[in-house]
C-alpha cells in the first residue's frame, strides 16, 4: 500500500471518527436533557439544530469529492461560528429582535443558507426549492398580481422573523423535532441494534407457515411489527425487505409484487402505533391533541390497513397458484427470549403515556429499558463498535429530520409573516366551492404531488398548514381532518412518478420502478380509502358518537367495502371470480361507499346483502386457480 494509499486510508478512520463521536454526543445530550434542564428553551433548540448541522455536513464531508469538500469545511465552520453566536448572544437577540445589528443579520442569513444546504444534502433539492420559492415571496410577494399579492416588507424584517429573531428556523416545528421526534427516531435505532428484529423475523415465519401466501404475509406482519418501533419506510425495508423480498420471488411472486408488497406494508408501518412516524408527533405538536390520543386513534386504521395489504398478498397467492408454504425451521426457544426485547420497551411506552409522563420522558424510558435487556444476554449485548455505530445511525436519522423541521420552520414562518397562511386557505374554499368532496380531493392531490421527494413529514407540514384551516371551516373535526392529511402524505410515498418507498423496494427486489409502484398503490389502496372513510365515520378514530349501533355497523360496512375493492383489483376472492360477481362486487363497494355519504341504511343493506351472497356463492363454488405455480415447500 502506497503512502497516499494509507493517508486516505487514515482521512477517512478521522472522519468515521469524528461521525460517531457528533452522533454518540448528540445522543447523549438529548437523553439526558429528558432528566436535567441542561439548557432552556431556545438554548435547546440551538443546541439540537447545532448537531444536527455537523453530522449531516460531515456525512456530506464524508461522501463528497474533493472540491466540493473545501465548500462543506466551510460550512461546517460557519456552523459552529453561528450556533456559538446564537448560544451566546441569544437573550440579547431575543430583546432587539426586528431591531438586529447589521452582523445579526449576516448570521441570520448564513443559518439560513446553512439548513438549505443540510436539507439539501440529507432529502435532496426538491424541500429546499420549496423553501426558497417561499422565501422569495416574503421579499417579493408584493409583485405577485391577484389575491395572492403579498405585502411590502422590509428585507432586514424578513431575515429577522426567518431566523436570527429567533423564529421561523428556532420556530415551533424545530421544538417538535428537538423534544420528542429525535429521540423516538432514536429509540428505533437502537432497538434494531439490541436484536429485536429477531424477534420479528420469527413471528413473521410463524403466520407464514399456516397460509398459501406465507412469504408474503411474513413480509406483512414483519413490517407491522418494525412499524411499531419506528415509523421510517426506508429503514423498514432495508430491515424487512432484505429477506422477505427474496422468499416472495422464490415462492412465484413477480418481482414487482414482492417489492411492491413491502413497500406497502413497511408505509403502512407510518401509521402503525405506539411509535408512528414522525409527522404523527408533528400532528400532535400542531394541533395540541396528546400523541397518546393520536395513537389510540390510530390503531383501527392500522389494523385494517394491514389486513386489507394481507388479503391482496392472499388473493394474488390464489390467483397465480402459489400454494408454496414456508417450513423455515423456528426457534421458538430464542424467539421466546427476544420477546422481552420488543415487548418490555413498548409496554414501558405506553405505560409512561397512560400515566401521565412526558413523551420526553417516555421515550428516555423506552430506551433505556432496551439497552438494559439487550445486556441481560450475550447474544443480544453485541460489542462497543455495535452500540457506537447503532447511536451514530439513530443520531444521523434524528439529525437529518432536524434540518427539514428548521427548513419547513421557514415556510411555515413565511405563511404567518406574509399572511400567505390565510390566502391559501381561502383560496382553496374559493376553488372547491365550499364542496367538502372537492376539497378533499384537492389536499390528497396536494400531498400525493409533494409526496414525489418530499418526506412525509413535510408534506404533512406543508399541508396541514395549508388545507386543515379550510376542512374545519367546512365543519370537519380537528382529528379527522389531520388524519386525512396525515394518511395521503404517509402513502404519497408508493405512489408515482416517484414514490421512495417504491424506489428502495424495487431496487432491492431487482424489478422495473414503474410498474412496482403501480402493484403498490394496488397493494396499498386501503391507504387512500380509509381517511375519505374516516371523514364521513370518525367512529373508525375511536371518536364518540351517539348510536352504538351505528359505529358497530359503519365498522361493518367499512370492513365489507375494502375487501370488496381488494377483490376488483386483484380480480380473485376464494376462487377467480366471472364477470358477474365482478360486477356485483363493484355494486356491493359503491352502495357501502354511499352507506358512508349518505347514512342511509338502505345502501347499508344492499352492499351488505351482495357481499355477503358472493362470499357463500364463492365459498360453495370453488374454481381451480388461473396457472399452477410450483408446489415445491420453501426451505
């Protein structure tokens, strides 16, 4: 090995180095500010958007060439000087604010262009554009003709309420990313790291040894599983898909199917409680509805989302002769010794919410509980290097939603200043006609078009600001309506052009993008049913209503319409279905659908009725599958 060779070799040991020791530090500081006020409020903000600058600019150090790492050291030097300055001076900034020095300026715009940039390195261009096209309007947006004209306002106003007054960047949603979304982000990390997903690979196995599409519903219920730790799609198929993807393929799924169906389980695992992905803290941040609340809410939804998911693997299984069943030898001996490592951290959770605790102190309580029963065995305790690189990578996850949180603090900053908050809104209403069904249609065609590149969380952000004004104003609930946001932003991640979670999917399945994430929208589609379906039966968000009767049957009625849409698009149901069932099918799913809109019983009954008399026609009818897959059992 050459010299060079060597002193690369070297460079790069300093910057792992330097990586590990910002995430650990990182880390540190957010678990122990859940015990001791170490800093106040702004202070605290100052001090998570100052990691969070560092470990996404070092990782971009790290992955750059070598002029553009000149530029990054620059960066990461202006980091350090302005969140000092800030750390130092902020109680003065706080007195002169909209009366800053000319220097407060200067660093109120570098903090700026310097979360541009972290942003821009951690989810690519398309947030910060957003953000800049935002910006632009607050300088300019008295230019804009029409009722979108802005009004006049100074230049040293707008940088002032942007960032060094310590507002849009040190707003509200950088609070909400440095309270409670970095550390629950965080205790998912770490429960990858103590072995837990062990456990989930095992009761994925289990349920897959008793059904005909048992790969895939082992991708399914594992997915569901993940998603109660962490509410990130990427990370749930990387953890997932590395061995279920390959068992669907095996068995006689496409290559297109496999992906597509774990894209749609691990987004379904966004919405998945008691830890879901980080838009649902947002949510509770926002609309000042305890997460707990949030999460109870959740948890039909989710069940049926991932029920419908699992009868789209059962009816493909059936429709192309897949009778493969997996015999994958269990090991219900370390299955029932990595239990208490999913089980414990969980119930620790949701015990600390139910009485009371903060989600602060409910995540720090969370984690520690994991770290403690990954040391009770060897083989879960793992080496230093192990926890090292699992609080680096839960750091660096926490850190790169931080400079989005303090990049969406801009525009939600430029909707308040600008009074763009209260424009949108209106316009909205103006556009639908104070139609309910209109504007729904338009905020999930707003969050679908966000959705390509956007993360889940700023469209959710972005969206809620925009559109929940206007759905309450149209007399839906607080909780409904944010559902509604929240659900088309979670699965604006399957859908085309880009959908990312269909991207990582389809690459790890080796299949074309197009046409997984077309199967993933098929897979997924209970995803954009049910908010439409949660607007018109809050009972399905455990919200109160007068008639117990009716929140058993709208139950009903909701459970008969997804199967009924399920058995259109896959064109199966206990057997392949003619094009007279077929039809009664997509009767039965509009009367129900109508059930939901109108109230009337009536429609209740004929879609109840029709459902029903194709199940037993089908049950007393069985057909042959379309083509005979191989039979072999997968080992």
């Amino acid at each position: 090995m050459s010299k060079v060779e060597r002193r690369r070799g070297e460079a790069w040991g300093l910057i792992d180095m330097a990586i590990a020791m910002v995430g650990v530090a990182m880390a540190i500081f957010h678990l122990m500010s859940t015990q001791y006020l170490i800093l106040g409020g702004i202070e605290f903000q100052n001090a998570h958007l100052g990691f969070a600058l560092l470990l996404t600019l070092l990782v971009a150090f790290k992955n750059r060439g070598r002029k553009a790492r000149l530029l990054t050291i620059a960066f990461l030097i202006l980091s350090v000087a302005c969140i000092t300055y800030v750390g130092i001076l902020f109680e003065d900034l706080e007195i002169r604010a909209g009366f800053n020095t000319f220097l407060d300026l200067v660093v109120g715009v570098i903090i700026v262009i310097l979360v541009l940039e972290a942003t821009r390195q951690s989810f690519g261009w398309i947030l910060p554009v957003i953000a800049i096209i935002f910006i632009a309007y607050a300088f300019l947006g008295y230019y804009v003709p029409g009722a979108l004209r802005g009004i006049g306002l100074a230049p040293s106003k707008v940088i002032a309420h942007l960032s060094i007054g310590l507002s849009g960047v040190y707003g509200q949603i950088l609070s909400i990313s440095a309270s409670y979304i970095f550390l629950f982000v965080f205790f998912g990390a770490i429960m990858q790291v103590s072995g837990a997903t062990g456990f989930f690979e095992q009761v994925g196995r289990i349920v897959g040894r008793r059904l005909r599409s048992g790969a895939a519903i082992s991708s399914v219920v594992t997915s569901a599983m993940v998603g109660t730790i962490t509410g990130s799609v990427g990370a749930n198929i990387a953890t997932t898909g590395s061995f279920t993807i390959p068992l669907m393929k095996r068995v006689g799924y496409k290559p297109e199917q496999a992906g597509a169906i774990e894209a749609a389980a691990s987004s379904g695992g966004q919405i998945m409680p008691p830890v879901m992905g980080a838009a649902a803290f947002a949510m509770a941040g926002v609309t000042g509805i305890p997460y707990l609340r949030i999460a109870v809410a959740a948890v039909i939804p989710a069940l049926l989302y991932f029920l419908v998911v699992g009868l789209y693997t059962h009816f493909q299984a059936g429709k192309m002769g897949i009778t493969s069943r997996m015999i994958e030898q269990i090991d219900y001996k370390e299955l029932l010794l990595r239990a208490p490592l999913f089980i414990l951290p969980l119930f620790t959770i949701v015990y600390c919410l139910v009485v009371g605790k903060s989600l602060m102190y409910s995540a720090f309580c969370g984690i520690i509980s994991v770290i403690l029963l990954s040391l009770i065995r060897k083989k879960t305790r793992g080496s230093l290097i192990t926890w090292v690189r699992g609080f680096t990578t839960g750091a660096l996850a926490g850190a790169e939603i931080a400079v989005s949180c303090a990049c969406m603090g801009l525009i939600v900053q430029t909707l308040t200043l600008t009074g763009l908050g209260m424009k949108l809104p209106a316009l909205v209403e103006m556009l639908s006609g104070g139609n309910v069904a209109i504007a729904l249609t338009m905020v999930a065609l707003i969050s679908i078009i966000l959705g390509c590149g956007v993360s889940t969380l700023a469209v959710y952000i972005i969206v809620a600001m925009v559109s929940a004004p206007v759905l309450l104003k149209m007399g839906i609930p607080m909780l409904p309506a944010h559902f509604f946001v929240f659900f088309y932003a979670c699965f604006s991640m399957v859908t085309p052009p880009i959908g990312m979670g269909a991207i990582i999917a389809s690459k790890l399945a080796g299949a074309k993008y197009m046409p997984t994430a077309f199967e993933a929208v098929k897979a997924s589609v209970a995803g954009f049913v049910l908010p439409v379906l949660i607007i018109w039966n809050p009972v399905l968000l455990l919200e109160p209503i007068a008639s117990s009767l009716r929140a058993v049957l709208g139950l009903i009625a909701c459970l008969g319409l997804l199967v009924s849409l399920q058995v259109l698009i896959v064109n199966y149901y206990i057997t392949v279905i003619n094009l007279w069932e077929r039809a009664l099918s997509g009767i039965s799913l509009l009367a129900l659908l109508g059930y939901f809109v109108t109230e009337n019983y009536i429609f209740l009954f004929i879609g109840l009725t029709l459902f029903i008399f194709i199940s037993v026609k089908q049950l007393m009818m069985r057909r042959p599958p379309l083509k005979t897959a191989a039979k072999n059992d997968l080992i």
